[in-house]
C-alpha cells in the first residue's frame, strides 16, 4: 500500500543528495586548495552523484510480480560519490599565491554552467517525486473515504 510513497521517498534522498553535492561543486569553483596530495595543494575536484535503481532489471520486476499477488516497488540507491577525473583548469594569473613557476594557477574542474544545469534537473526531479508521493498520498485518502460510505 506504501510502495508508491516509500519509491518516491528514496528518490527525494537521492536528489536531495545531488543538490546538496552541486551545491559544494559551485562554493568550490575557486578553490585552489582543496586536498593535499604528496606535499603539494591540489584544487577542488569536481564531485558527481551515481543513482541506480535498487532492483537488477525487468526480470526481477517480472518474478516478484509473478510470485506475490501484490508488487512493491524499491524505488532507488546512492551507489556513490565520484570525482570528476577531467583535467583542471589552467589560468595564467602570476599574482596568485599558487600560481606555478610559469605563472599559471590551477582552478577546479567546476564548470558553474554544466552545475547550473544539474541543480535544476535535481529540483525539477524532487519536484515531481513529491507530486507523485502527494498524488499516492491523496489516492489513499480517497480510498478510506470510499471506505466510509
């Protein structure tokens, strides 16, 4: 009876979590210094959320349906938090403190544009799970009127 709103619900943490890691990617654009590695600074890298569904396929889907009269459906996982492995940055800027011998400062793989638009597929996902979850929510309320009657 839950399974619509307990799917949704784990969809809701997930792009909770992606708007919260794109929030960081955007503070961090300008950090120069955001791990050290071997005695030396190196910038912030670019972080990305790995979201899969918690079934394996359709066949799973299709053997619990068969098995039990009423389906449940898992919703979806976290699988991880990667880094983004493209290369830094490189801006010549001599005044800078970490500016290299050569004058150039190595900047965050952060690209505001691409995260500009993964905040907004993140908001708009979370926007329509909570439709859903409202629409199942409502949809069960309707029920236990018909109940009443």
């Amino acid at each position: 009876m839950f399974s619509g709103i307990n799917s949704s619900a784990s969809a809701l943490t997930a792009q909770r979590l992606r708007m919260d890691v794109t929030s960081a990617n955007m503070s961090n654009a300008d950090s120069t210094r955001g791990r050290l590695v071997d005695g030396e600074w190196e910038p912030y890298r670019r972080k990305m959320v790995s979201i899969s569904p918690n079934e394996t396929g359709f066949s799973s889907h299709l053997n619990r349906a068969m098995e039990s009269s009423g389906y449940e459906a898992e919703g979806v996982k976290v699988d991880s938090i990667v880094e983004d492995e493209s290369p830094f940055r490189r801006v010549y800027q001599p005044e800078h403190p970490d500016a290299d011998g050569e004058g150039y400062v190595e900047l965050p793989n952060v690209d505001p544009l691409k995260e500009m638009t993964n905040m907004m597929s993140a908001t708009r996902s979370y926007e329509a799970n909570i439709t859903t979850m409202n629409a199942s929510k409502n949809m069960m309320l309707k029920a236990l009127e018909i109940g009443r009657g």
